[in-house]
C-alpha cells in the first residue's frame, strides 16, 4: 500500500507536469499536515542524450527536501521522473559530488 504521503506529493507534481513513476527514498513518510509547496530550482536539458534535469525543492510545515528528477521523455510523450534526497546522492556519489547546495554536480551526471 502507498503511503498517503507519498500520493499526495505524486498529485501535487502532477499538477505540475511531473508523472512520477518511482520514488527511491521513504523520506516523504515524514511529510506532515499534506501541506506540501512544489519550487523548481534548476533546470537544463542534455542535448547528448535528450533528458532534461531538473533540482526541485518540496517543503512541508517543517521539512523541506532538495530533490534532483531526472526526466526522460519517453516516445509515448509521458516523463519518466526518478527521485533522489540529499542523502541517497551522497550515498551513491559521496559529499564532494554533492556540495553545499544539495545538487551541485550530481546534476552533470547519468541518474538512473
């Protein structure tokens, strides 16, 4: 079963023409009151392999995530959006990829 959370976040980027396919973090159970804010901080396309990338903040009463969504636009016209917090890019990358603004140089590389 979803957790509620995690459907509300999926809804609210919908709103923002996000699919969300796959979240990799259970961060978003801590989301409280569903009050959740949805800004875009970065973005750039990749002309090498056509993703668009995009550094996306979701703040909640008393959280708030940097998120980094890679997008791949799928024949069929829909995105496919993967998710990943500050700490599972340190986990797979380590601090110096990540820098103080939480998605630095991660941004420059293949997410998948």
């Amino acid at each position: 079963m979803i957790n509620p959370s995690v459907s509300i976040v999926k809804k609210k980027l919908w709103r923002y023409g996000y699919s969300v396919k796959t979240f990799t973090t259970r961060d978003f159970e801590l989301l409280v009151n569903q009050k959740i804010r949805v800004k875009v901080t970065s973005s750039r396309f990749k002309n090498k392999d056509g993703k668009y990338e995009w550094g996306i903040t979701l703040t909640s009463l008393k959280k708030k995530w940097d998120i980094l969504v890679t997008v791949l636009w799928l024949p069929v016209g829909e995105p496919n959006v993967l998710f990943f917090t500050r700490k599972n890019i340190i986990k797979k990358y380590g601090e110096n990829e990540v820098g103080a603004g939480g998605m630095t140089k991660v941004l420059k590389k293949n997410v998948t």
